[in-house]
C-alpha cells in the first residue's frame, strides 16, 4: 500500500512539473510597438441618401 501512495505521488508530481514546464520560460521577446506607428487614413464621414424616404420605425406593423 505504502507503493502504492508514493506511486501516485510520483506520477501526480511529474504531472504537475511537465504541465508547468519543469522552470523553463519559452516566453517569446515583447514587442515593441513603438517603433513603426501606424498612419491611419481618414474616414470620409458617411453622407445620408435623401433620395430614398425615411422609413418609420416607431410604430408597429398590425399582424396578419
């Protein structure tokens, strides 16, 4: 029985090293955002159709 708690043990400890990486970082470099930034073009500001009318969306339609 003791074999068996120190298996369990073992295998329950060479899980947790493998799943936290046994103290190896493969952490990638951070990137640095700073130094190209980013131009970004102007949004023409959106022109409403006026030839199409206003719909209304207030009142509700009777069922059928």
């Amino acid at each position: 029985m003791k074999f068996v708690k120190f298996s369990m043990l073992a295998l329950t400890l060479g899980l947790f090293l493998a799943s936290c990486g046994g103290g190896e970082t493969t952490e990638a470099p951070a990137e640095d955002t700073m130094t190209a930034p980013v131009m970004e073009e102007p949004v023409a500001p959106v022109v409403p159709d006026t030839t199409v009318p206003a719909v209304d969306t207030t009142t509700v339609a009777p069922a059928q």
